[in-house]
C-alpha cells in the first residue's frame, strides 16, 4: 500500500465530511404548480387584489386548486427523494472535461498506466469496476455514480477517515488482517451525474464467497474452507469488543458499540489469502442513518445472515446442474456446511478474547447464531430445524 501520497493530487487533506446537498422531490412538485396554466402568482397582482382573490376563491370551489394541492401533497409524501445524492464525500480534487469512465481512470494516475482492464461490477454500488497496472503495483479501482443504490446513506468518507486512524489499523493488523484502504480519489462529472472513482491497493487471496464455492464443488478440501472462517471469526471479534474489557453480562456485550465499525460485511467484499492465512477487508464505506446504531449484536446477526446466504446463493446458481438426487444430496451436505463453517467462526471468536469467559462468548454467540437459523425456519427452510439447539452443533466447538 501506498504510504505517501501527495496532497496537491488526489488525497484528501483531512478526513473531514464533505456535506453534499439534496434535493426533495417537492422542488419538482413545486415547479410542476409554477408553471400550472391555473396559477395564479398572487405577488404579481399587487394592483388587481381584489381580482385575484376572487379568481382563486372560484378555482378553489370549482375543486381546481385543491387538486394541484393534493397532487402536490402525494408528490412530496410519496417520493421523498427523487433525486439520490451522495451523503458524504471525502474532500478530493474534482476532475474537468471528463468524457467517459476510462478516461477518468487515467486521470486519476496521470497517465502513468501499463493496462487497464475492466471488471465485473464488485458491488451493487459500483457502477464500474477496473484492474489497473502502474509501474511497481497493480490497483483496483472503483467508480461510483450519484443514484447508486443507498448512496444518500453512504459515507464514503469512512474509509479515508480509518486510512488515518493508526489504532484502529494495528488492531486489525493483531489478528493477521488488513483493511484495504484508498490511496486515491476523485470526483467527476459525466452525463449530468456526480461520479466518485477511488483506487485501492489490490488485495490478494479469494473472495469468502469463492472459497465456500470451491468447497462445495470439491475443488478445495475443508482445510481452506475451516481456516478463512477461523480467522474470520477473529476479526470480527477484535472488531467488536475490547479484549481488556472483559464482562459476564451477554447483553451487556451485545449493546457495545463496535472499536471498529465493519459495516456490510459479506462474502464478496472479504478475501482470504491461504499462503499467508490473512483476512483482507475490502469495501469498507459504512451505511448510516439518523436511526442507525452499530451494536455488537447487529453484526453477529449480519454475519450469520451473509454465512446462511453464502449456501443458499450456490445452491440457487447451481440447481439447474443437478438432478432431483443430486440436490437432495447437496442439501444434506448443506448440514455439515452449516455447522463446520458456524463452528470454526466460532471457535475463531473466542480464541481473539481471550480474557473473556470462552463459555459466555460461545453463549452469545449460539443465541444469536440461532435466532438466524429460527428465521429461516420460520420461512420454512427445512435444512435449519436438526440445528436449533443441536447439542451436536454445541459439542463441536468444544
């Protein structure tokens, strides 16, 4: 990863929140009534008074104003936000003259590129995605357009505010992981939309979700499968609670707010490198709302969901290659999946606190663990009933 970066390009120069301004569907409302043939502009008739009060009290009778109104009123009701801005940007150089997604990537390194090659979009927010080659590293760069999906939630700014907080960095680091971090940024105009493009350092290793693919196709043994999990579980537990903090009140822990907010975390933006047993974190903006908290308790209950998801996005893509004994049998082997990968994340969890009580970790832990398997029952998903409060799945992790 880059160390120095210079200031007068594309690094921020603070971390500091660059508010963007947002505009609600009522303006659109509002100027759809200006230009109604009915309006009447009342501040223009200053010398007619008495006949535009009259005009309006004919139109409001004849039920032709309290129309627009009501048209007006569902418009600002019903569509709060036509126009989906960026919540919070980093302060970044922005590019001119920009006329295409390419042409901003090599903006963003001054020429200085070997090959730039395009991706397959990394994430629902990504409008496009690229590999780029400079000389000494290869980058991968993102670009992101103003109506993406949740962007007027998103602070992109988080990432560069980590990128300069040092604490946070070395308690990843402590658990062999890395959060991969900008080390370039820009924004654009281009079709009359705001477009973020940010560079990150490439990450090596497998996405989490290639990995639990490889296992099921049995390309990979269960050693890989049980080691990315086991260090998962380590970082998501270095993450969440501090180790020098140790209590016995399991919803005391829950309600702590993570030291370090990983929000979203799924098997597309998380890599495992096998060569050097290292979690790599990728994609690290979080969503954020005036509601929103970070809890421990949210992010056991989001991991556990993204794990059941893992299993049931293979088994959907894959189904149309098996016959009807061939996906009852994918669906038992589903069982061991379940409990093994559930274990070893577990078990990786404890290992990182290890001045906590290891029984009231694992307490927690399986409450919330459960609770997901509950959901899925409750919808009618067979595979997770032998798993609720399964002293087998409990006696594995021991």
């Amino acid at each position: 990863m880059q160390s120095n970066i210079e200031n007068t390009h594309n690094e921020p120069m603070t971390p500091n929140r660059h508010k963007i301004g947002n505009y609600g569907s009522c303006n659109i409302g509002c100027a759809a009534f200006a230009h109604h043939k009915y309006f009447v502009d009342i501040s223009a008739q200053k010398n007619h008074l008495s006949t535009t009060l009259y005009t309006l009290n004919y139109f409001w009778h004849k039920n032709i104003l309290k129309d627009i109104f009501l048209a007006l009123s569902i418009t600002c009701v019903a569509l709060p936000n036509l126009k989906a801005d960026f919540k919070s940007l980093p302060i970044v150089p922005e590019f001119t003259s920009i006329t295409s997604d390419s042409t901003a990537v090599k903006q963003l390194f001054h020429g200085q590129t070997h090959t730039i090659s395009k991706m397959p979009r990394a994430s629902a927010q990504a409008k496009r995605t690229y590999t780029v080659h400079t000389p000494g590293q290869t980058l991968f760069v993102k670009i992101i357009k103003e109506d993406c999906y949740r962007c007027s939630e998103t602070l992109f700014d988080y990432e560069w505010e980590l990128k300069y907080d040092t604490k946070k960095n070395h308690l990843i680091r402590t658990v062999n992981a890395e959060l991969i971090l900008p080390n370039k940024s820009a924004t654009f105009m281009l079709e009359n939309k705001k477009h973020l493009i940010t560079s990150y350092p490439w990450a090596p290793g497998k996405t989490l979700g290639n990995i639990y693919t490889e296992h099921f196709l049995g390309d990979k043994d269960t050693e890989t499968l049980n080691r990315a999990m086991y260090r998962y579980g380590q970082v998501l537990a270095i993450a969440a609670l501090d180790q020098n903090d140790p209590s016995d009140d399991i919803e005391e822990l829950l309600n702590r707010t993570p030291q370090v907010s990983l929000d979203d975390r799924h098997g597309g933006n998380t890599k495992y490198f096998d060569f050097d047993d290292k979690i790599y974190l990728l994609d690290l903006s979080i969503i954020h709302s005036d509601t929103y908290s970070d809890t421990v308790e949210k992010s056991i209950m989001a991991t556990s969901r993204d794990i059941c998801k893992l299993f049931h996005n293979f088994i959907n893509a894959e189904r149309k290659h098996f016959t009807d004994s061939e996906a009852w049998e994918v669906i038992f082997y589903g069982y061991e999946y379940v409990t093994t990968t559930f274990s070893q994340f577990i078990l990786g969890y404890i290992s990182a606190l290890p001045n906590y009580d290891p029984n009231v970790i694992k307490k927690m832990l399986l409450q919330k663990v459960n609770a997901v398997f509950n959901e899925h029952h409750a919808r009618g998903d067979t595979l997770y009933f032998d798993l609720i409060n399964n002293e087998d799945f409990v006696n594995s992790m021991q």
